[in-house]
C-alpha cells in the first residue's frame, strides 16, 4: 500500500472487518430472536445481562485496540519483529485479566444486580445469564489478541473466517440449548448463555490453527516464548489503558441507559433490546470503516507522518456515507418487517417501530463522528480520547435520566439521546484534530 490508500485499498482493509462484524451480529440477533419466545423477562435480562458482560470485554478490547495502535505503527516503521512481541504480550496480559475477572463476576454479580434492577424476576434471569456468560472471557479476550494483530498488519481477512466459526457454532448451540433439541435439555436463557462461551472457544481454535499455516512465524515471532521486554510492556500499557478506561465507560453508559429504562417498565427494556440488537447490526459498515480509519491512519504516520492524516479520514468518512445512507433507508422503510423478526407481540412491534426509525437517523452522524474519533485514537493520543468520551458520556447520562425517570417521555423520545452523544463526540474530534499538537505525538 502506498502513501495515499485508493477506496479500493481502503475498502480491502474495512470488508473483512465488516464481515466479522455481521457474523458476530449474527449471533446478537440469533440471541434475541429466540429470547424474545420466551418472553419479555428473558429478553430485557438478556439485554442486561450482555451489555455488562460487554462493558467488561470492552476493557480488553482497549488493552487490544492499544496494542493495535503500536503494532500498526511498528509494522509500517518495519520492525516486523517488535509487533509480535507486542502481540505475544497481549496474550499474557489479557489472559490473566480474563482469570481475575471471571472470579471477581462469579463473587459479587448476584449482590452488585440485585441493587440495580428493580424486577426480581429480571434481576434473576439476569445473573443467571452473566454467571454463565462471563465463562467465555478469557476466550473472548485471546480473540481480541489476534485482531490487534492481523488488523495491525492490515491482513484482516482472518476476522471474517474466524467470526462464521463462531456465529455457526453459535445459532447451532443456540437452538439446541435454549429449546432442548437432539437430546439436550432446555436450558433457556442460562442456554444462550453457555452457546456464546463454546463459540468463542470454538473460533479460538480456529484462529489458532489458520495462524500456524498462513503467517510467516520467523518474521513476526508470534508465539515465541521470550521474556517479557519491560519498555514493550509499558508503551502498550501507556496507550492501552486509557482506551480500556474509554471503551468501557461507553459500553459501560450502555448498561447504565439501559438500568435507566428498566426503571420505567419491563415493555420499555424490551423494545429497547429489539432496538439495540438492530442498531448493532446497521452500524456495522460504520464500525468496520472505522476499524480500518485506525490501522490506516496509524501505518501513514508510522511510515510517512502526519502528512495523509486528513485526507484517509475523509475518504474512509465518503465509503461509510455510501454504505451506510441505503441501510438507513431501507430500515425506515421495513422497519415493521424487520421488527416483527424479534417478537410476534403487536403491541410490542408497534411500540418499536416509531423508536426504530427514529433510531435510523442518527447513523449519518454516527459514520462522521466515529470515524473521526478513531482517527483522533490512531495518532496514539489515548488519554484525548478518554477525556472525549468521558464528556460526552457524562452529558448522554444526565440527558437519559432527565428525560426517562424525571419527565417520564416515551421510550421513542428516550432515544433522541443518541444525536446528542454523536453531536458533542464529532465536534470534540474535529476541534482536536483542528486546534491540538497531535502531530508531535510519538509512541
């Protein structure tokens, strides 16, 4: 790749990416969808249950996206060596990570939910969905080693295979355990539950043994056993934690919204988990180009500085609007079709849909704004990005809680809350990028 990536070349990083990330939302929506048969109460302490589980995983996607960030710097200074070194060493960290975690949820999720969630019938299912998710942590977080690595080098088409793996694995797993099919009991929630832990070992696997055959070990060093390098450790550390702090404050507002809906009715929580499990799978054209604005943007200045910094920025920021404007349309247009996929309930379609398509609209701020966030992310200025997200969130809390539990809108005028987040995250960006000395930032 040359200086200046073309949309061909921009578009070859961000496929792979997108496609991991259908598959992965394959299995969000698999989840929900059998879920939502089961009524209300499953289907919002699924939503609960999921969301905390990802505001932890979140903590080691950023020691991951850290990670990322230095080993695309490293790999277009060269120093191919030094990246799996910093790979090996996110192995190690996050592994151990996932162990404390694990045994931290197992000890203190039952007390910890039962004081934020008001239905005991909720609060039930839910730590009977995170005790058994949580399982799945140090799979998830070996996974999240894997993608700093080929997303580092801009070899993602691995995300892609390896996330198939795990959404077959998954739908399959899930039918046989959540209904009780081919012998198996029905497990219900607690068995939605154990099919995403199995999936993500599962594509680990998986993972493992296409690196063995496609990567050149010699050249990268990845699973070499060496001691651990003190000032690799620290670098990743420096970039990495502030982006664990930043990824799970934002998954971690998620679960926090979503305490805050519950507190206005158990319809409210599930039409709000139909709307997050659409979202989630909309927005993936926007993440993917995202993803790929970040290893682009790091390479160029690794290799080249600050000089093609704007311009990938804006045509990554061009491919999102072309993808991502004829999903929006489409979804205002189906949005009744697409809703009755989650749940046959009427009153429940009818609540959605206007929330839905509202919904819709704040995608196009969402491909400016979060594609600019993670150029800003890329130029390895991580405590930026915390402070960014940290005041945006602030004022996306007080806004949800305001208009939910102290002036008690509908659940349509609930969501209005995601403009004003995407508003203050690309204006806070741009001022950044325009008026802070990011181009003197070294890692």
């Amino acid at each position: 790749m040359g200086g200046l990536p073309t949309f061909k070349e921009i578009r070859a990083v961000a496929w792979p990416i997108i496609l991991s990330l259908i598959a992965q939302n394959v299995v969000n929506v698999t989840d929900t969808a059998f879920l939502g048969r089961l009524g209300p109460i499953p289907l919002g302490a699924s939503a609960l249950g999921g969301l905390l589980y990802i505001a932890i995983y979140m903590l080691g996607f950023g020691f991951g996206s850290g990670a990322q960030i230095l080993i695309s710097r490293r790999n277009g200074e060269k120093r191919y060596e030094e990246t799996g070194r910093i790979t090996n060493q996110t192995f190690l960290a996050t592994s151990l990570f996932g162990i404390i975690i694990i045994i931290l949820v197992q000890w203190f999720a039952s007390p910890f939910l039962n004081a934020l969630i008001s239905s005991p019938d909720v609060g039930k299912a839910t730590i009977e969905y995170t005790t058994m998710r949580i399982w799945g942590l140090v799979f998830a977080f070996a996974n999240i080693s894997f993608r700093a690595f080929y997303v580092g080098i801009a070899r993602t088409q691995l995300l892609g295979y390896s996330a198939a793996v795990m959404a077959v694995v998954n739908i399959w797993l899930d039918y046989t355990l959540i209904f009780g099919h081919f012998g198996f009991p029905a497990m219900g929630i607690k068995g939605a539950a154990l099919a995403s832990v199995i999936a993500e070992a599962s594509a680990v696997v998986f993972t493992v043994i296409y690196t063995l055959h496609t990567v050149d070990l010699s050249r990268y060093r990845i699973f070499t056993a060496s001691p651990a390098h003190r000032l690799t450790l620290i670098q990743t550390i420096d970039i990495s934690v502030w982006v664990m702090l930043q990824n799970f404050l934002s998954l971690g507002s998620w679960f926090l919204f979503f305490v805050i809906v519950e507190k206005s009715g158990e319809l409210n929580l599930a039409i709000s988990n139909i709307i997050r499990s659409i979202y989630m799978v909309l927005i993936i054209p926007i993440l993917g180009f995202a993803t790929a604005a970040n290893t682009l943007v790091s390479n160029s200045i690794g290799a080249h500085g600050s000089r093609y910094t704007a311009q990938i920025i804006g045509r990554v920021m061009i491919q999102g609007f072309w993808y991502i404007i004829p999903i929006l349309l489409i979804a205002i247009v189906l949005a009744k079709p697409i809703v009755s996929v989650y749940t046959s309930d009427a009153r429940l379609i009818l609540a959605t849909v206007p929330a839905l398509r509202l919904v819709c609209g704040v995608m196009v701020l969402f491909n400016a704004a979060y594609i600019l966030f993670q150029g800003v992310a890329a130029t390895g200025n991580t405590r930026i990005t915390l402070a960014i997200e940290a005041f945006a969130i602030v004022i996306y809390l007080w806004y949800s809680w305001t208009i939910t539990v102290v002036w008690k809108f509908s659940i349509t005028a609930i969501w209005t809350n995601e403009y004003l987040y995407f508003v203050l995250l690309g204006i806070l960006s741009y001022f950044y990028f325009t008026f802070g000395n990011w181009r003197r930032k070294v890692i």
